[in-house]
C-alpha cells in the first residue's frame, strides 16, 4: 500500500531535554520515568492547546508541526515559562531543561512523518540553542506576528558541512516584565477536551514507535551480546519515552469513548490531517444522530477557525506573490455577506494596506505610502512589490526634503539618481516625473552656465531619449537657456555675447515661457537681479518678472530666499546680503536708474512702502550728493503714495530733479513734478519755483541753455508753470501782481 505525499507550508518544532543522557548515567530507571512522566504531563497539553501535531519522538526529543509560526513560537514560550515555574523549588538533580529550535518552510508531509529542508534546518539550529530558549530562523521571523511576542536577533549561524550556508538566528525574549509576554501567559488557558484528543494520538504514535524500539533492542542485544553503555542507554531512552508517554495517555485518558467525545476525537483528527470539510461533515452526522449541542457548536467553530486559518494563509501567500487582489477576493469568497472574524480583519487590513500603497504612491503621498506598509507589515517585506513600493517612498521623501532647501540646486543629480534608482528612468509616477523634471531643468542650469549653450543642448538631447514619459520638456529647456545667457553675459571671452543677437533670442524665448508661470517668472526675475549685481551694473534688472509673478501670486516673496537659492553666487562686500530677502533687494534698488524701475516702485509701493518710507525720507537729509538716484526714485515714491508733504526741502529737490522733469530720462513726471507744487509753501518758496520755471523757459523759446536743443522743452516747462499756478493761487496773484 502506497503513503500518500503532499505538500505543506508549515512550522516545525524540535524539543530536547537538555543533559537528558548524562542523567541516566546518575539515576534509576524509575527516576527517569517519573521525570519523563513529568515532561509530558507539563508539555504535551500545551502543545495541543497551540495546535501542534506531534509526528514522532527521536529519543528524548519531540519533532511537532503547527500551521502558524505565531503558535509555535508563543507554543515555546508558554514551555518555558512553565517549566522556569516548575523548576524554582525543585533541586538540580530534579530540574528539567529543554531546548527549542523552530523553522518554516514546505516540507512533505505524510500519514505518519515530515521531513524536508525545513526539518533538517530546525534539528540543526537545535545544536545552537541554549538551554530554557527558544532559537528560530528567519523565514519564521518574518511570517510570524510580532506584536504578539517578543523576540530579539541572535546571531548569524552556520551550521556544519561543506554546502551549509549561513542561517540568521532569533530568540524569543523571556522577559516576564514584556507586555506582549505577559499577554500570553494571561491568554494561555488549557483546554482539557482538545489536550486529551491529542494526548490519545500521541499515545497511538507511541504504541508504534515502542514496538519498533523494543525491536532494535533485542536485535542489538542478540548481536552484540554486551553492547557498550552509551549505545544501550540511547536505545533505552528512546524506548522509555514513548513507554511513558503510553501511560501518561492511557492513565490520564482510559476507557471507550462517549459519542461526543469520539466525535471531538474524529473531527480534530480530520483537522491534523488537513480534511476540514470531511469534519464538518462528520459534526452534521452527528447533529443529525444526537442532535446539536454546546460540543458540536465549538467544534463547528474549530472548523471554521481552521478554515478561516486556510483563507488567511492563501490571502498571506497571495500577498507575497504580489496579487493583493486576489487575496482580497480569497477572504470575500469565503466569508461573503458574515462579518469577518478577528484574524480575517487582521489579515483583510494586510491586503488592504499592500492596494493602499499603490494608490498612496501614485497620487505622490510618500510618507503617507511608508506609514501604511510599516503599520501592517512592520519592516517586514512580504512581497518584491512592497519592498519596491517602500524604495520609492523613500525616494521621493528624500527627493521633496532636498527640493526644498538649496540642495537642489547645488547637487541636482543627487535627487535624479533617487528618483530614478527607485522608479527608473521610464516611469509614470507623475510625483516622480515632476521631480525629474526640476532636477534636470537645475542640472542643465549649470551645465549651460559654465559650458555654454551648445554642451548643455547635446546634454539635454541625451535626457530627452532616456527619461521618455515626461510630459513637457519646456522648463527644463528654458532654465538650459537662462544659463546660457548667464554664460554669454560673463565669459572674459565672449565680449560682445551678452548684446548679441542669439542672446536676445534666448531672453525673449525664456521670457516667452515664464511669463505665465509665477514661480518661474519669480525665478527668472532672480536672475536677472543677481546677473545685474554680478556685472556690476546699476540697474533694476528683475523688477518686471517679480512684479508680474507677484501681481499673479501675492505668496511668492515668502519664498524669496528658497527660490533665490539657485542663482545667488557669491558677491563683494557692498552685495554680500543680496538676494536672501526682497525688501532688502528692492531698498538697493532706490539706488538704480534704468531697465525696471518703474517696476521697482511699484513692487515697494504694493509691499514694503511703510517699511522703507523712513529709510526713503533719509535720502533727503542733507541732501548728499552718492544719493542722487535714491532720491530720484524716492520721489516718485512719495509723491505717488502723497507723503509730499514729508519731504524737507522741496525746492532743493525740485532744483536737483529739474532737468529729469523736462527729459522724463528718470522716469519722473509732469505728476511728480505737480505733487511738489500741491504742498504747502511760503512766498519765499513760490518765487524759488517761479523764478527757476521762467528764466528756463525764456532760454527754451529761444533755443539757449542747456534745453534749448530739446524740441519739447517749451511745452514741458509751459505745463510746468500752469501746475504751479493752478497748485499755488494766492502766491500766483501775488507773484503776477506785483
């Protein structure tokens, strides 16, 4: 008659009493009983209580299986703990010690043994385990629950042999203090009507295993006449056990069963021997023989705890081969509209978590897909797409926290081999993508600014045909060309380059581009300010691109210094606190006469007027002469905002500004000039302005003076003098009057 084989993902157990043969050298044969005794009256409920099949004994050790890594290793621990309780009071000679090894992994499983790689790895750390501990591999650490237990890593072993490879070791942590340790010793309590099932099949095993060592017994003794001592004391340990474990049945369990005894008995057999729908169909023989009672709902249960056990386990192993939705599908099939049990919930959280993550990290919310898969797969990876899936969190973390601060510009390449050892350069995570395409824009920033547009563009080139999927290449392309345009404005070489005309091509294409986009239109106008201080030119360069970006949004001098990070270089000492804030970018402005200053203006008079309207007032006092422009631009400032009034000495400044009134070559006009004369003056004042306004007046018409080869002096000056007039009435009379 052929065993029948299958194949099974279970745990496997080995226990051994630690210095069990050198005992039987110092004790009699009914002290090695009765301690025998003892062991399996302490043991053998627990087992039974966790679920453990136990195969075989191999002299003084039990090999046992379990269709969960969390009971075996909480099976193990609640071992120990009862023997620790046992052997407090009793003497050295009476102690009992064992050692516990643990493996996962497919083993082949039959009627009546198991065995397969995981077998022989969990006999082989049993070598490595300590007394009162419990070692397991790996494959169990990983697969277990462990916030149920408390565990710690061990070391990374290596067992003997030539093709051995290295196995990593854990323990259980026997810490009675451990909340998780404490939970299951409160959570143990003994079933006496599952122990006894299987008790009485450990004891059938016995039966076997007796006759079969009897047998080697005689067979030695017959051949070998006086054996040596060690050879016959193994033997005999192996007998002695499963005698014992005979009686211990027998004594504890005796007699022909009830109905609803054998029943339990039938039902849980089914249950070791995978067959749970042949035990429930033995539980509806039953029920309909002798009706249901309190004993056929908790073996009804059982069942299904088995089953839910099966669907758990398919759902885990689903998750592993990376298929969440199936798993998904696997505990909805098997549960439909009931509600799901605790494990199932558990199990269900598991799936749920894994479809999480995909969503989570292709709407970008990396820290949100990290947090997910650490709450239900702790930093365990189950599967190559979780473990894929953290990578790619990781990396656009990484990837955002350098976006914003300065390490994006200063090693941009940094981020694109995050973002691309993750996702790779062909992906479609638009989070990623958007990343990629800033790190790119950045890099060719630098690479056109110190090489020059052509090295840049052949660069650009080669990105465009191995980053494939982003969707525009346009910022990337622009900020390539504002490098350009740095470098053609301060290469020593390159003279006339920042005036030619592939330089004006390139302004008007960035400005082309950025002129609808704030954030890039706010950069651009960095640009130019820094380039500008740079040449050391004295002009508002970056004005206009700030003053759009910021008439679009209000937000963006916030973030000054962050966006002013890729362009500011280092300056000589009278620059050296430009471009971290644009308050203290503008107030250099004042002293800035052409390209942008009408912007400059208007950026301070919608911003920072009450800021700088002191420091404004402070260019007037005495009236030095390096703070020309300041004041020119002040002006207009005042008088525009109407605090002409607070300006001392209007006359003086009028005098100064004079020639600017009639050209407009500052920028300042007939309404300035107008502003001066609306507010309050004396006689004395009046005859100043009139005096001034007339006797250039006459010089125009008459095309003398330092206006007289203007064409429109006449008519500026005739305006000029008609404001006044209009402005200052009384004094007007009085001054044509007299």
């Amino acid at each position: 008659m052929s065993t029948q084989r299958a194949q099974k993902n279970l745990t496997v157990m080995f226990t051994d009493i630690s210095g069990f043969t050198k005992h039987t050298e110092t004790i009699s044969r009914e002290a090695l009983m009765s301690r025998l005794d003892t062991h399996n009256e302490l043991l053998m409920p627990i087992i039974a209580h966790f679920d453990g099949r136990i195969v075989k004994t191999i002299g003084d050790a039990f090999l046992i299986t379990f269709e969960s890594p969390t009971n075996a290793v909480q099976c193990g621990l609640f071992m120990q703990h009862t023997l620790r309780k046992y052997n407090v009071e009793k003497p050295d000679s009476e102690q009992i010690h064992i050692k516990v090894s643990i493996n996962s992994g497919e083993v082949t499983v039959t009627d009546t043994d198991v065995f397969g790689d995981p077998v022989n790895v969990a006999a082989k750390i049993e070598k490595a385990t300590n007394p009162d501990e419990i070692y397991f591999t790996e494959s169990v650490f990983l697969a277990m629950n462990k916030a149920e237990v408390p565990t710690s890593f061990v070391k990374a072993f290596r067992p003997k042999g030539a093709e051995s490879t290295e196995i990593k070791l854990y323990k259980v942590a026997m810490d009675e203090g451990d909340e998780r340790y404490k939970k299951v010793i409160a959570n143990t309590h003994i079933d006496a009507e599952k122990n006894k099932t299987r008790v009485l099949e450990l004891s059938n095993l016995a039966e076997k295993e007796f006759v079969r060592y009897q047998d080697t017994l005689d067979a030695l003794v017959e051949s070998q006449g006086k054996s040596s001592r060690g050879v016959m004391i193994g033997v005999i340990i192996g007998a002695v056990i499963l005698a014992v474990a005979v009686i211990v049945a027998f004594s504890m369990y005796g007699g022909k069963d009830k109905p609803n005894e054998q029943l339990a008995k039938d039902v849980r057999a089914y249950l070791q021997t995978d067959k749970p729908a042949e035990a429930r169909g033995r539980i509806e023989t039953y029920i309909q023989d002798y009706g249901a009672d309190d004993e056929t709902s908790k073996l009804l249960n059982e069942v299904r705890d088995y089953e839910v056990g099966q669907v758990i386990a398919e759902a885990d192993r689903l998750i592993e081969s990376g298929q969440p939705e199936n798993a998904r599908s696997a505990i909805k099939k098997y549960f439909g509209a009931n509600e799901l049990t605790e494990p199932a919930q558990k199990a269900m959280s598991r799936v749920q978590a894994y479809l999480d993550a995909r969503d989570l990290i292709t709407e970008g919310k990396a820290q949100e897909t990290a947090d997910v898969l650490s709450t239900a797969f702790g930093d365990t990876n189950p599967s190559k797409e979780i473990k894929r899936l953290r990578e790619q969190s990781a990396a656009l973390i990484k990837a955002k926290k350098m976006s914003e601060s300065v390490e994006r510009f200063a090693e941009p390449m940094l981020m694109y081999g995050a973002l691309t050892g993750a996702f790779g350069e062909d992906t479609n995570n638009k989070t990623a993508l958007d990343l990629i395409e800033e790190t790119l824009a950045n890099e060719l920033y630098r690479d056109a600014k110190s090489n020059g547009y052509d090295v840049a563009n052949a660069n650009y080139e080669a990105y465009r045909k191995r980053v494939t999927n982003l969707s525009s290449w346009g910022w990337v392309n622009t900020h390539m060309k504002m490098g350009a345009m740095w470098y053609m404005q301060t290469d020593p070489k390159n003279r006339n380059g920042g005036q030619s005309e592939a330089f004006w091509r390139l302004r008007n294409d960035v400005y082309e581009y950025v002129k609808n986009k704030p954030d890039k239109q706010y950069r651009f106008g960095c640009m130019e300010f820094i380039l500008a201080r740079v040449r050391w030119q004295a002009t508002a360069d970056g004005a206009g691109s700030w003053l759009a970006a910021v008439n679009a949004d209000p937000s963006l001098p916030k973030h000054h210094s962050e966006l002013m990070a890729c362009y500011r270089v280092p300056l000589n000492v009278e620059h050296k606190d430009l471009g971290y804030d644009l308050k203290t970018d503008l107030k250099y402005m004042l002293g800035c006469f052409t390209s942008g200053i009408i912007e400059m203006r208007d950026l301070i008079k919608k911003l920072y007027y009450s800021d700088l309207r002191d420091t404004m007032l402070s260019y007037f006092e005495g009236m030095k002469e390096e703070y020309e422009t300041e004041r020119m631009n002040s002006l207009a400032i005042l008088t525009e905002m109407g605090d002409a009034e607070l300006i001392p000495d209007r006359f003086a400044v009028f005098r100064e500004q004079f020639g600017t009134f009639i050209t407009s070559g500052g920028r300042l006009e007939r309404y300035h000039s107008n502003a001066l004369f609306q507010a309050t003056m004396t006689y004395d004042d009046y005859q100043e302005y009139r005096r001034l306004i007339d006797s250039t007046l006459e010089d125009a018409g008459q095309k003398k003076g330092p206006y007289g080869s203007y064409s429109r002096a006449p008519e500026t000056l005739q305006d000029m003098l008609s404001d006044l007039k209009v402005a200052q009435p009384q004094h007007t009379a009085q001054y044509d009057g007299g």
